[in-house]
C-alpha cells in the first residue's frame, strides 16, 4: 500500500512539472502571437503596406509551419493547447484531492499501528507479571531472572530483523517480549 502511495505521489509530482512547463511555453508562445496581432493592427491603422506584408507573410510562414507539424492554424493550435492544458490542470486537481485523501488514511493508519504496539508492550507485562511466580517456583530466583533475560535478548534481534524485512509484525512481538521481561 505504502509503495503504491509514493509511485502515485511521484507520478502526481512529475505531471505537475510537465504542466506548469507547458503551461509557460503556451503563454509565452500565447504572448509572442498576441504581440504579432497588435503589431499587425498598428501596421494597417498606420497605414504602413511594409510593415503589413512583413507580419503577414511571417504569420503564413508560421500557418505553414503548424499545419505540416499538428495539421491546424496557429489560431486552432492556440485553442488546442489551452483545452489540453486546462483538462491536464483539472485533471492533476483531481489527482491532488484524491492524494490528500490517501495521506489521510495511510496517517490514520499510521497511528492505529503506533498504538497497537505500545499497548502490545502493556500486556506482555501484565503477562509477565502474571506468569512470575510461577516461574520463579519452577527455576528458582536466579535461574528465573536469567530466563526472562532470554525475552530481552529474542525482543532485540526482532527488533533489528524488523527493520531488515520491514515487518511491524516483528516490532509488535518484539514489544510483547519486552513487556513480559518487564512484567
């Protein structure tokens, strides 16, 4: 569960970054085309036929360019690209609401475990303490204190082999052991 979190949040970060770079390409591009129109406008309300043709046979250039690559009109590719855009940011909304959702489940969780294992470590001492003097009857005191030594030493290596196989199953049992040496 937790490594299909990290990939979607990975995932959700990545096409972000892919929004927000194209979302700047196309406002820019959006700016230098908007930029063209009015320089366009200026030219035939100055009444300069030069400055007309320049911009207009750069604007067909362009026309050319877009329809070989994407088969539209710059004006069509400019619509387009803000409908991609907006479906892309709806879209990674979607997503983020769905993520917040999953982070406040898996921290949910994540305290169900934090408690269940410290009270795993109340109850193995109430069965420790339970349990005592029948062990100390059977062993004897000396023999009985080294034996519940032996609950320390396994609750130890399930410790560190709880963090090698990454099992709070053995967190959890290792607390168990450490609350009976201590009951």
């Amino acid at each position: 569960m937790f490594n299909e979190y990290n990939e979607k949040y990975e995932l959700f970060h990545k096409s972000e970054d892919w929004l927000i770079g194209n979302e700047t390409k196309f406002y820019n591009g959006k700016l230098d085309y908007d930029k063209k129109k009015s320089e366009l406008l200026s030219c035939k309300l100055m009444g300069d036929t030069d400055c007309t043709d320049r911009i207009m046979a750069e604007g067909k250039i362009k026309n050319e360019e877009y329809m070989k690559t994407y088969n539209m009109t710059v004006e069509q590719f400019m619509v387009c690209a803000k409908a991609k855009l907006e479906n892309s940011r709806k879209d990674l909304e979607s997503s983020r609401i769905k993520l917040n959702e999953a982070t406040i489940k898996v921290d949910k969780i994540t305290g169900y475990l934090w408690i269940i294992l410290n009270c795993l470590f109340v109850l193995g001492g109430m069965y420790g303490a339970y349990k005592s003097k029948k062990t100390l009857d059977y062993f004897g005191r000396k023999n009985a204190i080294l034996f519940h030594y032996l609950f320390t030493i396994v609750g130890s290596v399930l410790v560190f082999i709880s963090l090698v196989i990454k099992s709070p199953i053995c967190l959890g049992f290792s607390r168990f052991l450490f609350g009976v040496q201590g009951g």
